[in-house]
C-alpha cells in the first residue's frame, strides 16, 4: 500500500524509535512489500515497471519508509531469505508446488503483513477510514503480531495467516467475461501490493500482500461465512500445496478491485507512454517468448475462449 496522506508521512517522517521494537535507534529505509519481490520483478520485466498511481512514471524501487532499527530489519532478513529460496523462487520458477515449512513461514507471513497493518492503522486513525469495532480489532492485532514478532508470545491467538497460489485459470463460468477483461494473469503475475482491508458488515478484516501472484493474507477477524480451504499456514511445521486451493470470501471483492485498479491504470497512460511499451516488446523480437509475461499475455488472451456453461 502506498501511503499518499501528507500528516501520515509527517508522522513517519519524525519517528526516532523503531516501530518494532520501541528503542531509539537510526532507522533503516523498510521496503513494505519485500525487496526480493521487486528484484525479481524487475529482473523478470521486458520494460520499465509502473506504479498503477502513476502509470505515466517508470519506478526504480517499491515503497520504503523509515520504520525499523538495523537489528529488527536484520531479523526480518533473514526469514526473507528463508521464504525466498525454499518457497517464493522455486514457485515462480515452477520447480514445486508442494512446500513443506517450519515456523519460519508463519514468522515471515506475520512479519510482511504487519508492516502494511502499522502503516494503515496510521492512515485509519488519521482520516477516520473505518469504524471504531473494526478500529479497536486492528489495533490489538497490531500489538499481538508485534509481541510475536519480537519473540514475547509464542502463538498469534485467533490471527490466522494464510498462502494463495494465483495459478493459472484454467475455465471461466458464462457471465464472467468482464472477470476475463480485467487481465487476472497479468495483473498478479506481474505485480506486487500490500494493503488492509475491512468489511464491516461481514466483520471480516484482514491484510493481503501480493507478490508475484503469490498472495499472503492475514485475518485478524473471520465474519461467519468466510470459507478457506489448503489455504492456512499454521505456526509451526506443515505441508501448503499451489493447488486445490478454496476461498469463499469477501476476499474476492479484492482480487477484483486490484485488477480494476490496475485496468484504470492501463487506460490512464499516455499515447506516448504506451509507445514506448510496445516499442521495447518490439525489440525483444522472438526472445519476448523467453519472458513469463508473455505465457500471461497468452492466457489472458485465451480466457475468453474457456468460458465454459458449468
């Protein structure tokens, strides 16, 4: 998420303590979204990346704020690497799909999406975003992840963390064309976010963080119908698998604002802009094959093709 409100920024701006741990220390620039997914998302793009805020402007860098001491963004690291080499690469290189985990996971996960939850809470308080039940059931999560995080706690209580593999669609309903218009493989495959989000009426609250189309979630409240499925990492050893994966939520309500978010962004780009795009496709010539965009292209091109009438 990026965080666009000027007191907010203030606010960040002026801290001298770790938001972590609480001690006075000079603070390290923090990526909110972890630095190893906008590496390879740079690495892995045939052109420049964009921020769907300003589709005209190239990026070097996601967000990064000032947030935590040398030794608390040390610790977040080095279950960075963790979740990198024995998760994040091998998936995305289509090496596993089956990911066998220690504590590590929960502690990555945790750590990923409290980052997004410390900066929202910021943002809600300030600009009175939601309501004050939905207020207070952040605002303690925020302190039990922190607690966990620093190693006070041992469990998270009723948190739950949560992996969804956004893998290829294979078929489509009849009535979900627009869901096809609005480009799924390309728009996760090929892009990165962090944000919380609330429902009220449904008392659902949680964060996501999506990386690549590997999207972390956490739910800090469950309203009655929420639904998942092979999807929850427990905090300890387990087995997560990219496939079989069931979520009946309000959770859906994002996947499709993130794609109409960055659909709007597409439009938004200049006639000039988007010469530039098509002209360094242009020069890749054959080799733009090489890249996976390209597979996403295709089967974002396809997906009308296998709607299907189940």
């Amino acid at each position: 998420m990026e965080t666009t409100q000027s007191t907010t920024l203030w606010l960040l701006c002026s801290l001298t303590k770790c938001a972590l741990c609480g001690n006075e220390a000079e603070l390290e620039l923090s990526h909110t979204v972890p630095k190893m997914a906008v590496r390879t998302l740079k690495k892995t793009a045939i052109g420049n990346i964009r921020s769907t805020e300003n589709p005209n402007k190239t990026i070097q860098d996601s967000e990064k704020l000032y947030m935590l001491c040398g030794d608390c963004e040390d610790l977040f690291s080095e279950k960075e690497t963790w979740f990198a080499s024995k998760i994040f690469h091998p998936y995305l290189k289509k090496e596993k799909t089956i990911f066998d985990y220690d504590e590590n996971l929960a502690y990555f996960i945790t750590s990923v999406n409290w980052r997004s939850l410390y900066l929202d809470i910021l943002d809600f308080v300030e600009n009175s975003v939601v309501g004050i039940d939905a207020l207070e059931c952040l605002i303690e999560s925020e302190k039990i992840m922190n607690e966990f995080l620093r190693g006070k706690r041992n469990d998270l209580g009723k948190i739950e963390n949560h992996i969804f593999f956004f893998d290829d669609i294979k078929e489509l309903s009849v009535g979900a064309s627009n869901f096809a218009d609005l480009k799924p493989h390309a728009t996760f495959h090929r892009g990165i976010g962090s944000y919380t989000f609330c429902y009220e009426d449904e008392k659902t609250y949680g964060t996501l963080t999506n990386m690549m189309g590997v999207i972390l979630v956490t739910l800090y409240h469950k309203g009655q119908r929420e639904v998942w499925n092979n999807t929850e990492i427990l905090n300890g050893v387990g087995r997560i698998e990219a496939k079989d994966q069931q979520i009946q939520s309000v959770f859906g309500n994002e996947l499709i604002h993130i794609m109409e978010t960055a659909k709007k962004a597409s439009e938004a780009m200049s006639v000039a802009q988007q010469k530039k795009a098509e002209d360094r496709i242009k020069a890749a010539g054959e080799e733009v094959k090489n890249y996976s965009v390209f597979q996403d292209w295709m089967n974002d091109m396809d997906l009308k093709n296998r709607i299907t009438d189940k």
